[in-house]
C-alpha cells in the first residue's frame, strides 16, 4: 500500500517550452524565479507536505516491508505477514534456486525471483 494521497508531477522549470531541458527534478536556485517564490500555476515544489503518513513509509507497493537477504539463515528470520524477500543481486545462480524453493515452502514472498 503506497501513499494514498495524490501526488503531482514534480517537473523541473521550463521545461514545457524548452525541449533540450530534461523533466526530471531539479530545484530552482535563482533569486527572482517564480518557481521558487510559488507563483500560481508555474508549477509545484516537493515539500514535507507530500510525505506519506509514517506507518507507511520504506514500504514496498505491495504493502510489505523489503527486506535484503544472502542466505538461508536470513531467510528463515523472516515474518511472511509483514515483509517480502529481496535477494541481493551477487546470488549466483545455484544459490537463488535453493532460496527461492525454500521461500516457496515457507510461503514467503520474494520480490525479485
């Protein structure tokens, strides 16, 4: 379950007449630029504001808590309720096939398999 509230779309000044600027965010630094001084309709500034409420942050949109595991002793320390598997990305192969079956046995939900 991620935030419930609507978030707009943070994009960086100008660039809805200037194509060579990119959208993602960038704050504004200028002294007089009416991004920053929150003029009407020139568009929105991220703030504390947006933040989603604290029972659900660092949640993954499943609604579980991510937790990075290496091996099978991680795994077993695991509350399938409330968290889901991420298998750390230096897992060989052989390794992730054992963890993933287990995983399965258990009843625990991985998130990248």
């Amino acid at each position: 379950m991620a935030n419930p509230r609507k978030k707009p779309k943070f994009m960086r000044q100008s660039t809805s007449y200037l194509k060579k600027i990119g959208r993602s965010w960038r704050r504004p630094r200028g002294t007089h630029t009416k991004l920053k001084v929150r003029e009407k309709n020139k568009g929105f500034m991220p703030n504390v504001g947006y933040g989603a409420p604290r029972e659900l942050r660092y949640l993954h949109p499943c609604g579980l808590k991510e937790v990075l595991i290496q091996n099978l002793k991680d795994l077993e320390k695991i509350n399938r309720e409330k968290e889901a598997v991420m298998i750390s990305h230096s897992i060989g192969e052989k390794k992730r096939k054992v963890i993933v079956d287990k995983a399965n046995e258990l009843k625990i939900k991985i998130l990248n398999p």
